[in-house]
C-alpha cells in the first residue's frame, strides 16, 4: 500500500535527520519521489523556519504551527492531523497520506529545525481561536 510506503520513507528520514542532524542528497531524493511538490514545499518551510513550536506555562501544553501563505496551520502530529485544506480534501479522501505542513513538522521536529515560542497560559484560547478560524 502507497500510504504505508511513505510514512515509512518519512520515518526513515527522520531517523536519519536525528542522527546525521542533515539529510543526506540520497534522502532528500527518496522523498522528492514519494512526495513530490508536497516536500519541496515541506522542506522550503523548514528551512524558512517556518514551523513553531509553542509551549504554553505553567501547563506545559504542546502546539505545533506551520506559517502557511495565507495562515497559520494547526498540526497535531500524535494524531495525524493539520488544519489545512490539502488534508481536508486529499488525506481524508486518501489521495494522499500527508499534506506538506506534517511533512514539514516531522522533519523540522527530527532536525530540531524551528523555532520554540513560550506563551503563557491564558494566551492559549486567544491563539487557538485565531488557529481555528476558516479563512474564505
């Protein structure tokens, strides 16, 4: 199955990226194949430290954010989940396993490759609203 071939490639890279802290070329062209455009945007986003990791205080509460063109994305890695309309209309379709905004979290993440935001915990509702919102 295609799926599971890709979220092999992909852990398969971060793997690499944990312990190289780099993907080597021969890497980054396995997953040029398996995604495609989906990467290239991916790794663009990563290396435009673009994915931002907040953690909220005293809670401790984890939220990853990929700064996408017109907004922010919220992704929920333990789930598989991003707010954005490529998940919507092709992950949950299973057209595709991943939209680029996870992509780009996993590897950010292995890379240590963004950017960590301290926010206190009342600011947590205010930004998860502004996270939620549906842009038209």
């Amino acid at each position: 199955m295609r799926n599971s071939r890709e979220i092999r490639c992909l852990e398969a890279a971060c793997e690499e990226a944990e312990v190289r802290g780099a993907l080597t070329e021969k890497r980054m062209a396995s997953l040029e194949r398996m995604f495609g455009s989906r990467f290239s945007n991916a790794w663009r986003a990563v290396n435009e430290r673009r994915v931002k990791k907040y953690i909220f205080k005293p809670s401790g509460r984890v939220v990853w954010i990929v700064v996408g063109r017109g907004r922010d994305y919220l992704i929920m890695p333990a789930a598989n989940f991003c707010s954005c309309d490529d998940f919507y209309f092709n992950v949950i379709d299973q057209k595709a396993r991943l939209c680029y905004h996870l992509i780009a979290q996993r590897l950010a993440e292995s890379l240590k490759a963004y950017d960590t935001i301290e926010e206190e915990d009342p600011f947590y509702d205010v930004l998860m609203k502004e996270w939620r919102r549906v842009t038209s």
